[in-house]
C-alpha cells in the first residue's frame, strides 16, 4: 500500500500550532513510510477562504520545512462532487430536505424535553413537499449497519447510526458542507491515513459510510487528543498562536516540531536539530487519549537547549558575517534565539566601552594589561593571562575571573572565556584591559 496523508485546512485563517500539529504528524506518516503528503485547501467556503491565507499556509508549510508532493483545491473540484452526489442521489442515498433552522431547533427541543436523543426524524418517502422552497440534503445513514473502525490513537470505535441524525451534506443555495467533498477527494486522491484531531471523530462515523456508500474502503483514521494550553483548557492564546509570531519570538521551525511530535505521546521530547528522528519515531500508538499540554515555555526552553547543538551551518544564512563558526560554538550556549547572535558581534570585534572598573579590581586590570602583550594569542591565552595575573597579584577565583571577563567582554556572564578570549582579536584585548 502506498502511503498517502493529507493536510486539509481551510484558509479562513492563518496556521495555528493546533494545525501544525497535524500537518506535521500527516507529514512525518508519510515520510516515514515513504509516501506521499498533499495539501488540500478545502476552500468550499468562498466567502470566508482568502488567497492572502493560501499563501501564508504555504509559507508556514515551508518554513517549518514540511515539503508537499501535491497541492489540491476543493473549489476547483465541484464538478466532480457534483457528479458524485447525483451517484448517490440516485442510489437514495442523499435526498431532499426542507426544514427551517427554527423548525429543526424547536424538534430538538421537544425531544431534549421528552428525554430522547436529539436524534433528526427522516420525513416519510409520501410527506408533502413545500413549494418554492429550495431543499438542503442529507445523507442518509444506513441503520442496519454497525459502523466500526479502529482508530490508530482511539483503539476500537463503536457508532450506532440510529443514534445518529443524517448528517446535511449541502446546503440549499448548492454550496458544500465539508463532510462529503472530503470524502470523494480521499478516494480520488488515494488518501490512505487520516490523521486529524478528535473533534472530526463523530464525522468520521458518518464518513465512513460515506466511503462505503461510493464503492471505496475507508482509510485508517487517526485522531489525536486536542493540544491544550498550560492552564488545561483550549485556550484563546493557543487557537491564535501562529508561526508569525513564533518566528518574530526567535522560535525554530525544528524547535516546533520537535515539541509538537512527541508532546502526548510516551515518548521524551528531545532537542533534536533535524526532522529525521521525528520521521523515525512517528507511531500513533504511543499517542495517548489525554489532551496533550501545549507550554510556550517549554518550547522556549527546548528552543535555546536546541540551538546549542545546532552547527555554524545551519544558520550561517542568518548570522552577521563576523559571527565565524568558532565564534557561533562559543557563544550558542548563551543564547535564546538565533538573533541575539548579533549582540555579540561588538564583543569580538568592537565597537567596545568597558565598564567603569571597581577600585578593588584595579590591581588585577593593571596587571592583565601589562601581561597581555607577552601573551601567545595561538595557544591558550585565557590561561596564560590569568595565570600571570593571579602570580602577580594573588587575586583567584571569581575576584580573578569576574574583573577580567568584565573588561574583556563587558558583561559579568558569557561563554567559556577560554574558548572566547582566542576570537577576540589580541590588539582589542589589550586596549580594553589597558582602557580598564
Ligand atoms: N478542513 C477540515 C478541517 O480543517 C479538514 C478535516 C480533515 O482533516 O478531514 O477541519
């Protein structure tokens, strides 16, 4: 079986890390597995679908480095959903419906009252029909078949359809709801997993005899317990939270996804620097039925632990041209985010204002500045110079280190001064230590 997935989202809006979620999974399925991963738009809704959401959906896909082997636009298919529906029209299998959304609501009413399930009543095949009121359509559900799957996160899922109201497919003025489109484009484009959130669990039901009504198996279904914010709850933040301004936060595109892969799952998230372990490890039995817990400071933190195993390559295209690989291995450690690189710039090569030197810490500068220029600059000068400073003046510890890496660098915290001190240039060091 060849592995199709589809990442189908509406472009009413711009990505979230909700969706995210679900493109990445989609997409690490079919890596996995060799297959194939579409995008579909599913812009049946012309009103609410904007060309400007297209392309930010696209852009995200490519930034977060989602590679698609096929895009495919639902409004630019309605003749062959067109075509379909008349199949099943014909086959009694979608008919004519003419209720008012008031009507529908007081029946459900009565029925809540009375205790039954607000269950939609199918007219008999004699009911009269209204005249001059165009018809919406249902799909009618077959009673006497038990509908069953078993879901890849879910286990065993169990629906009876006379519990079940026939679902609307189309509305009166023609245009589509989504159920059913999805379903003839599942087929047409060989989608062989749906991997979606469980709030699609119960149209799955429903879509699965949507399958068997147009002569097609279902494919496997995945649905993934919904991503809640840090206080449990489906927050705003999170439904809002798009790659912009995870991107204007210095947030990684790897840093993103190495969350997003393994957050509800049993597996450890790793601070991994490329997509390839998440393709690897990608198994939706390890996804538990718990809403996965969606933390910003987890994925800041995860972010910075991941940039200091990230190589000089990776983000040469981003880094001030000073900003030399031996220079990004020493000061990765300390950063946050990718951008702050360029704070450091001034730090190796000027332009440099020491802080006021404290009074105390005067004979340790003197003596660094007269012993910096005897100094081998190729071999270890950090050492060399604290060594003849700390002989000169019996200074050690941080009395020692703290007043020269302050001069030196001009902050109190920073890398490994022995890694950082060969990257300033000597001439610098010795005008900020004599400056000191
Ligand atoms: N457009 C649908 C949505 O965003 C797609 C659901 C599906 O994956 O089938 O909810």
């Amino acid at each position: 079986m060849t592995v199709v997935t589809r990442f189908a989202p509406s472009p009413t809006g711009t990505l979230h890390v909700g969706n995210v979620r679900t493109a990445l999974h989609n997409w690490l399925w079919a890596r996995k597995y060799g297959g194939r991963f579409l995008l579909r738009i599913d812009d049946t809704d012309l009103d609410r679908s904007k060309e400007e959401y297209v392309d930010a959906i696209r852009a995200d896909l490519a930034w977060l480095g989602f590679d698609i082997d096929g895009e495919e636009r639902q409004s630019a298919r309605f003749a062959l959903y067109e075509a379909e529906f008349d199949r099943l029209k014909a086959a009694g299998r979608v008919y004519a419906c003419y209720e008012t959304p008031e009507e529908l609501d007081i029946r459900r009413k009565v029925l809540l009252s009375r205790g039954l399930p607000p269950v939609y009543e199918r007219k008999p095949a004699d009911a009269p029909v209204p005249d001059g009121i165009p018809p919406h359509w249902r799909f009618r559900l077959d009673h006497d078949a038990p509908i069953e799957w078993v879901d890849m996160v879910r286990g065993i899922q169990h629906f009876e359809p006379k519990t079940m109201s026939d679902p609307v497919v189309r509305r009166a003025d023609g245009s589509w709801l989504y159920l059913l489109p999805s379903v003839i484009d599942d087929i047409a484009m060989g989608v062989s997993h749906v991997v979606r959130g469980e709030d699609h669990v119960s149209n799955t039901a429903a879509q699965i005899q949507m399958f068997d009504a147009l002569g097609a198996p279902p494919p496997a279904f995945a649905h993934e317990a919904l991503l809640v914010g840090t206080e449990g709850k489906l927050s705003k933040r999170l439904g809002s939270l798009g790659m912009e301004s995870l991107r204007d936060a210095g947030i990684e595109p790897i840093a993103l996804a190495a969350l997003l892969a393994r957050l509800g799952t049993s597996d450890p998230v790793e601070p991994v620097t490329s997509l390839a372990p998440l393709i690897e490890s990608i198994d939706f039995g390890r996804f538990g039925r718990a809403p996965a817990r969606f933390d910003e400071a987890e994925l800041a933190l995860l972010n910075q632990k991941i940039l200091h195993h990230t190589d000089h390559d990776a983000v040469v295209h981003r880094l001030p041209p000073a900003i030399t690989a031996p220079r990004w291995h020493a000061i990765r450690p300390n950063l946050l985010t990718v951008a702050e690189a360029a704070d450091w710039v001034p730090v190796f090569d000027g332009p440099f204002t020491p802080p006021p030197t404290d009074a105390a810490d005067r004979p340790v500068m003197a003596a660094a500045a007269t012993a910096v220029p005897g100094i081998d600059w190729g071999a270890d000068p950090w050492h060399a110079l604290t060594a003849a400073v700390k002989e000169a003046t019996g200074a050690k510890g941080r009395a020692l280190f703290l007043p020269l890496r302050r001069a030196l660098t001009g902050r109190d915290h920073g890398p490994d001064m022995a890694e950082l001190l060969p990257l300033i240039a000597k001439d610098e060091a010795v005008a900020r230590l004599s400056a000191a």
